[in-house]
C-alpha cells in the first residue's frame, strides 16, 4: 500500500482544491482534489429538501466518489475562523486514490511517484510534532453555559441540549498536514478525516460517530453517546451501562434514529448495547442495520439524521437553538458531516467531532458534551476536556 501523508501532500502541492483525506475504521481510505463540478446551496433554500432531490438525482462519476461536505449548520454563513470553508458543498472530485478490503486504486495520478507505506527507510520525511500552547480552558464559562442548558431542562423547553465548548490553540513551528494524517490513523475505531478549501486552510476530526453507510443496499449507522472518562477496569464499564443518566442520553440518539430512519430504510435490525473504548473516553454503543428503500440514498441518509441528538439535543429544532443561544461561537463544520457516495450508490458519512480547525500557526479545538436531567457542570467540564486531549494528540505533544 501507497504511503497516504504522501499522496495528500503531493496533491496539495500539484493539484487544485478541494482537498479531501477520508479514511473510515475499517480502513476504507479516499483521497480526493479538485473539483469538475461542485454543487452549493442555494440562497434560501430548505437544505434538506435540496440535499436529498439535487446533488445525488444523477450518478457520480465511474471511479470517483462525489464527496459532500455539511457544517452543524448547512444554511449558515461562513464567517471568522470558517472564512472559505463551505458549510454545504457536494462535489464530484478530479483526482482521487482509493483503497479498500486490501486493494488501491489511483484515478489520474501516477502510482509511481508515491512511497510505500511507512517504514524505516521508507524515504518519507515526518515533521516533528508541533508544540501546543492553549491560550484558555474557558472552564468556568463552559460551566456557566451547561448551568443555562440544565435550566432549559428544568423548564421543559428542552430533554437534552448537547453544549460545546472551543480551545484556542498555539501551534510551534506550526502545522504539517502530512503529520497530523499520520496521527489521525494512529487513533483507534475512529475515521480519519482532513479537508481544506483552498491548501491553506484545514479542518480534521478524528470522530468515532458514524452518521450512515450504504453499502450493497444495506444500511448501517451508529447511536453513539452515553461517556465515561479514563476508564481503568470492568466495575467502571459496568457502571456506565447502569447509570441512568448516561442511559437517558443514549436512548434519546436510540429513539431518534429508529424514528428518522423509517424515511428511506425498511426491516431495521438493532444491536445489542455494547461499550467502545477510546483512549481517553469510552462511549455506549448501539449499531443499526436495515434494507435501503428503492429510490432512496445516502442524499436521504444525510437529510434525515443530521444533526442527531448526539451532536444536538432534543426536540431537535429546540436544541439547536439553545445552542446558538448559549454558545459563544460558530460551529462551522464542527458537529457537522462529511461523507461520499459512488457511482454504485455506495457512500459513508462520518459525523465531525473531536475536530479543530487550523489556518497556519493557530488552530480552534471543538468538543462537546450532552446535557441532560441529572447532568452536573463540573463533570462535563472533564468530560470534554477528556474529549479535546484527542485533538491535542493530533496537533502536537
């Protein structure tokens, strides 16, 4: 197998924007640039209605997957730190690498040109990880907010309101992009995922959430919340699916998916609950298959469960607007999804947490955490300090 830091790197050297790294658990990886034709929505539309009738009504290219991109919010504007970043663009790429179940693939590029995968005198040059500064925790305001939030709750506005906090970050010497793809397929069970508009700027996220995948016709996604910090022993795990307000805030993604799913999926078969261990978290697990109905895709997949109460809250519309309430920034892509489908009607979806975004020598790290009854500040305060060390791994030391 091709060396990936490679292939993405000779293609923000050589080739025109967008730039797009994409590597699920199972190694699936999709390496893309450029753009022969790009859809963006349109002023004032309804982005679910458009996601599911325009970008996906015609097929994808033969060997290419079209890829989309959504922020937490697909209709709003890109200001500050997400200047030139799109919060919904689909785009069918021009050059693309593609390896899965063992096999690589190169679509317009030159396998020649790129190193085998990395090894002691592979030839690869990795930069150094950069050195990390945090500016400010924001600790006590992040404990002011979920207060507000768990107000919210008491007052029956909301059931559960996921509230996110941002870390702003000093990167020295700054930030290497072949790097970070290098630490981001060193995180376990999670996708790996870089993109940039324009080779200048980026946005990663090494997420372990799944939003959805089509695969043959068969539908998988994830209800993925519920957390516990540093586990160190089975009694730990055991408590965590004992604990009724972990359980509370799984069973809202649980419900939800059964509910929106029913739209373009039939027969769906849900798993048992389970635990996934990451290494500074661990999350309950509930996995979802089922057939895919005729005429639907993953343009449907999208639209129906973006964003889920795992990233939000519920009722839905409810949560979201608590958090443009009570959040001091813009999520941007943060909590959003990026995804792909192929000409076979293929795709996968990843959702964009445990991410940061990065232009030059500063980068912005996101994580959240989901507020229900029962929740208490000083514990998702940890918890989310939990979450962003994952991002902190990716950046530097």
């Amino acid at each position: 197998m091709k060396e990936h830091a490679a292939i993405f790197a000779w293609l923000l050297r050589n080739a025109e924007p967008p730039f797009l790294f994409w590597r699920a658990p199972d190694r699936e990886t999709w390496i893309t640039a450029g753009a022969v034709r790009r859809w963006t929505l349109p002023q004032s539309a309804d982005w679910r209605q458009w996601l599911r009738e325009k970008p996906f009504s015609a097929s994808p290219q033969e060997q290419l997957p079209r890829v989309a991109v959504l922020g937490f919010g697909p209709a709003a504007a890109a200001e500050g730190e997400w200047d030139h970043f799109p919060m919904l663009e689909v785009v069918d790429p021009i050059l693309g690498y593609h390896q899965s179940d063992g096999q690589e693939s190169f679509i317009g590029l030159d396998e020649a040109r790129f190193p085998e995968e990395m090894s002691a005198g592979s030839g690869v040059h990795v930069p150094e990880q950069a050195e990390l500064r945090i500016q400010d925790w924001g600790a006590e305001e992040y404990r002011r907010i979920v207060a507000e939030g768990l107000d919210m709750i008491h007052g029956g506005q909301l059931e559960k309101i996921v509230l996110a906090r941002s870390v702003t970050i000093d990167l020295r010497p700054g930030f290497d992009p072949a790097r970070a793809i290098v630490s981001l397929q060193h995180q376990p069970h999670s996708f790996s995922l870089l993109y940039s508009p324009d080779g200048e700027r980026f946005f990663l996220s090494a997420t372990p959430e799944r939003l959805g995948r089509i695969r043959d016709g068969r539908f998988a996604t994830m209800a993925l919340a519920g957390t516990l910090t540093s586990p160190e022993g089975e009694a730990q795990d055991r408590d965590l699916l004992s604990d009724a307000k972990e359980r509370a805030e799984h069973a809202y993604v649980v419900d939800m998916i059964r509910r929106e799913a029913g739209a373009f999926c039939e027969s769906n078969i849900e798993d048992s609950v389970r635990l996934l261990k990451l290494p500074h978290v661990t999350h309950i697990l509930t996995q979802f298959e089922g057939r895919v109905r005729e005429g639907r895709g993953m343009g449907d997949v999208m639209a129906s469960l973006h964003p889920t109460p795992a990233v939000a809250g519920t009722p839905r519309d409810a949560a979201v607007a608590g958090i443009s309430a009570l959040e001091s920034f813009d999520r941007g892509l943060y909590a959003g999804c990026i995804g792909w489908v192929d000409s076979s009607g293929n795709g996968d979806a990843a959702v964009t947490i445990r991410s940061a975004v990065v232009n030059g020598g500063s980068a912005i790290a996101f994580a959240g955490a989901g507020i229900v009854e029962g929740s208490d500040p000083d514990e998702e305060e940890h918890e989310t300090r939990a979450k962003l060390q994952t991002v902190l791994d990716i950046l530097g030391s």
